[in-house]
C-alpha cells in the first residue's frame, strides 16, 4: 500500500489493523558516466514498494535527497547537512507515530545515510515513539553479491548497475560502461586510501576521476533481476520479523539489578 495514493479513510482501516511503515530513502548524487543521479533514490523506492506489496504494509513516499557532500564536485549532486538530515527523518516518523505507527523501517540505498538514521532509530528507541530500524539492500545479501561480481565496487559499481538495468534499463547509458570502468578505480584496495594508518580522503574525487569504483561492465539486468528479488525476499522477512513483535519487546531493556535508589530509605 503505497500512502501517497491513498485517502485517508483508506489509511484509517490500515493503522486500525497494523502499525509498520517502510520509509524510502536515497540520494541524488552523481553516479558517474552511466547512471543517473537518481540512482539511490530509484532503487531505495522499487525495493520499499515492492516488499511493502508483498507483505501488506505501508510504504512512504521517497526521500531523494540525502547525506551526500562527498560527491559534491561532480555535477547536479544535492545534499544536506547531517544535522538537518537526522531533524528532518525524525520529524517526519514522529509524525507518523501520531497516525498509530510505532515500527518504521528505513529501506536504504545511500552509504551517506547510514550511520544517520541509525542515530533517529536510537533517539525515537529512547523517547519509546517507535522502533525504527536502518536497512540496506547490499548488506542483506553480501554473498550473493560477492557471487555474482569480481569488482562489485562500493559506488556506481556493477551491483548498482545491474539494478537500475533491471528497474530502469532507459536510464543507464550502457555505451559508457567501459568508460566508467576505466575512468574509475576497479579495485578499492589499489587507491592511495590510508597514510600511516590515517584515512586520507574525505570526498569521492579523492579516490576515482570519474566517481566511481568497481567494473561496470559485469553488470547484467539478469544479474540485477537476482539481487531485486534476493534483496526484496530479505526486506518481506524483516517486515514480517518486526511485525510480529510485541512493542515492549523492541524497546530498551531495563537498567540491570539493583535499580538505582532501590535500596534508600
């Protein structure tokens, strides 16, 4: 069920019978010379909207513009600083606490994002608004992808490639594959990436000219067929496993014994 499309007597009957809400969220950030920019943010909604479809829950709209400035010297990339970033995610599942909802998955497809929304999910953990989890598509499923790609790379790579050729095949340039792979840096470990022990990169151009790591060319819309349905088949059990747990349960546990103060007279 997908909020946006719905009215609102239609979101009464379902937040009187379930209370999960799978929450989108990507990036529009530059994905080097094949992919469009939209990247994140189109693989974030197709998996959010099809797990949702599949286990009866709700999907938010998508959040397309996420924690991004470490790409910004490329082109048309948009961002927000991470203070704005963790206030505005919090707002908005507050919000959705009011209308009945205290479990909210955050489907992930932007690296950026990550350890922000892990940050929300603590804070509303702590004021017992809801339980809300950070998920990322790639990490649900690391042997598959390790399986099916040599150089899978960590941005723009053939794992990204081969989803948006299975969800958006018009929108990747597949005549710049070669371009993006030999413009790019194929394998992460052969980039200058730490001096005496100090990361010394803060931004994506640091590392690769054109954005992107890993080789593109691997990248099948079979093979991003298989990722979609792994990735989709791991975000249903996640649902269903969040779903299905009393409230209280997903909460803090308590302070160990004794309580503090308990022994004052």
């Amino acid at each position: 069920m997908y909020l946006a499309d719905r009215t609102w007597p239609e979101l009464g009957d379902y937040v009187a019978e379930e209370s999960l809400a799978v929450v989108p969220l990507g990036s529009t950030e530059q994905h080097g010379p094949h992919l469009p920019l939209a990247t994140d943010h189109l693989i974030a909604e197709a998996l959010a909207r099809e797990a949702a479809d599949r286990g009866g829950y709700l999907c938010t709209p998508t959040v397309d513009v996420g924690v991004s400035p470490h790409h910004k010297q490329f082109h048309g990339t948009m961002w927000v600083d991470p203070p704005a970033f963790r206030d505005y995610v919090d707002s908005f599942s507050r919000n959705l606490s009011y209308h009945g909802i205290d479990r909210i998955v955050y489907v992930n497809a932007h690296g950026g994002n990550t350890e922000h929304l892990r940050e929300v999910g603590r804070r509303l953990r702590e004021d017992e608004v809801a339980f809300a989890v950070e998920w990322m598509w790639d990490e649900s499923i690391p042997t598959l992808v390790s399986d099916l790609f040599e150089h899978n790379g960590p941005h723009g790579g053939p794992k990204e490639t081969a989803m948006i050729l299975h969800i958006a095949p018009d929108l990747v340039r597949e005549e710049k594959l070669e371009d993006a792979r030999d413009g790019g840096l194929v394998e992460l470990s052969d980039g200058d990436l730490f001096v005496h022990g100090a990361r010394n990169y803060y931004d994506a151009i640091d590392n690769t000219e054109n954005g992107v790591l890993g080789d593109q060319t691997d990248a099948t819309p079979e093979k991003g067929e298989r990722l979609f349905e792994a990735a989709t088949d791991q975000l249903v059990n996640l649902l269903d496993w969040i779903d299905e747990k009393d409230f209280a349960d997903l909460m803090a546990k308590p302070h160990v014994d004794p309580q503090p103060g308990s022994r004052r007279s």
